[in-house]
C-alpha cells in the first residue's frame, strides 16, 4: 500500500503504517488523517507530538490511551475523559494517533 504526498509515493504496510518511518513529516501526518476523515487540529498535533516524544526520546514508548489522557490532561489543564480522546481519533487514540504520527505499528495487546 502507499499515499501519495506531494507527488511523492510513500509506502505503508497493510494497516496504513509507514513502511520508512523517515518518511513522516507534518505534510504525510496531515495527508494520512485526511484519509481517515480527519482534520487535524492543536489537540490533535498535541496527541501527535506526545506520541512522537516518548517514542523518540524514551525507549520507543508507545503510551496506551489511559496514558496519553493522563499527559493531555496535564498538558491542557483540564481532566479529560476517554472520549474527549476518541472524539480526536476516533479509531484509537493510541493506535490510529501513532499511525498519524509516523510510528511503527504497535504489537501491544493491552496494559502499558
């Protein structure tokens, strides 16, 4: 499979993953979640760029959902619920969320 960015073909596996994860860029993010029907927003690159940051500067974490409502609820300073998480990425916060955001796909099966 691939998307089509800037008269660029970028690969991704079968679940709409990058193949190449150099690939990403704000412009394959925005492409992605366009295909999804989504529009991306602040809250939206908040989830996002979180996501990026624990992947990329501590260990390859891939936060679950009830994670990521903790760190946006401390980032937006306000209690979030799971749906306000769901409302942002409706086919999981953590797993439709990192595939926007550029990250493997997760083999997580549930906890942390």
């Amino acid at each position: 499979m691939s998307i089509e960015v800037d008269g660029k073909t970028i690969e991704t596996n079968e679940n709409g993953f990058l193949s190449n994860l150099d690939d990403w860029n704000e412009d394959v993010a925005n492409a992605m979640a366009a295909a999804e029907g989504l529009e991306l927003g602040e809250r939206h690159w908040d989830v996002i760029n979180y996501l990026r940051d624990q992947y990329y500067n501590n260990r390859e974490t891939q936060p679950n959902t009830r994670t990521i409502i903790k760190a946006m609820s401390e980032a937006w300073g306000e209690k979030i619920k799971q749906k306000d998480l769901y409302d942002l990425f409706p086919l999981d916060p953590s797993k439709q969320g990192g595939r926007i955001a550029g990250l493997p796909e997760s083999r997580r099966k549930g906890g942390y």
